[in-house]
C-alpha cells in the first residue's frame, strides 16, 4: 500500500477565488486588452520631448500597473506550479 502525503496545502483564494473561474477570466481579459491598448498608444506616441512629456508620464505609469497586475498573476502561478 502506498503511503499517500499531501503536500503544502495554500489558500490562494487572496488571488482569485477558483482557478480559472470568472474573476480569473475577468481579470485575464481585461489584462490582455489593456496591454494592447498600451501597445498601440505606445506606438502612436511622439517621441518624449518637453511637448510630450505628460503623454509619456502617463504611459509610463499605465505600464507600471500593468506590470504590477502581470506580477500578481505570475505569483498566483507560481504558488500552484509550486503547491
């Protein structure tokens, strides 16, 4: 007979509630559009100047949610892969 352990068991209910549910999905796509829509503003963006600074200033700062929106994900990933 087999000795069956369980390993670590985590809530990760913090992250989203179930694994592919609908916060999940919700917060998947909605992730997906904003990296596009950052793309494309990215690419339409004049290059920085003092004119465009504050177009830049906000762009940047759209990319640093993003990026902390990313990581939040990919830590939720981590600790499942991990588990």
């Amino acid at each position: 007979m087999a000795n069956k352990t369980k390993g670590a068991q985590w809530d990760l209910t913090g992250f989203f509630p179930a694994f592919n549910g609908p916060e999940m999905l919700k917060f998947k796509t909605k992730l997906s559009a904003d990296i596009s829509a950052l793309q494309k503003k990215a690419a339409k963006l004049a290059p920085l100047s003092q004119k465009t600074a504050g177009r830049w200033e906000k762009l940047l700062l759209t990319a640093e949610d993003l990026e902390t929106r990313l990581g939040h994900i990919m830590s939720y990933v981590g600790c499942l892969e991990a588990a």
